[in-house]
C-alpha cells in the first residue's frame, strides 16, 4: 500500500511478514534463538521523516523499529515512480 502520512510524509508498507517469514521466526523461537514471549511485529514501510528533520537519516541508527527511513525528497521520488505491488529487495 502507499499513502501519504501526517507524520512521515509518505509512506510505502512492506509485506511483511510473509508466511515464510512467520514460518521462519517460529522455528527459531522453538529453538530458543528467539525469546518465547517476542512478537513478529508488523506494519513495516519506507517512509520520510518529521517535517524538518531529514537529519535524522544520517545522524541515527535503528531509530526506526523495522521501517526505512529516507529523507524527503528521496521518499517523494521513490513514491512517484513505484506503484503497489513493486517488488523490493532490501539488502545488507
């Protein structure tokens, strides 16, 4: 989905989790990697910052709890040249 956001300008949910990712997350906390009472999580994007403050992007890490964040003009152009449903691989 893709949407403009009051607070992250615009905003391009991920499908995640998938069910391989659930069969995946399950698996590991059965074998204890993962702590019993942790959750999957959910409603993961790529979106913008606050208004004002595309710092953020280069000063922080992980402030984001899953999503990716990008300033604005890079979240307004990735907005206009995707549609639902692009394909999005993200890599370490």
């Amino acid at each position: 989905a893709k949407r403009v956001h009051e607070k992250w300008c615009r905003f391009m949910t991920l499908d995640y989790p998938t069910p391989a990712d659930r069969e995946k997350f399950n698996q590991r906390k059965q074998r204890g990697e993962i702590p019993a009472n942790a959750s999957i999580g959910g409603g993961i994007g790529i979106h913008g910052t606050w208004p004002h403050e595309d710092f953020v992007v280069d000063r922080y890490k992980n402030w984001t709890l899953g999503c990716i964040s990008v300033k604005t003009e890079d979240v307004m152009a990735v907005y206009g040249y995707t549609h639902t449903g692009t394909r999005v691989t993200i890599q370490k």
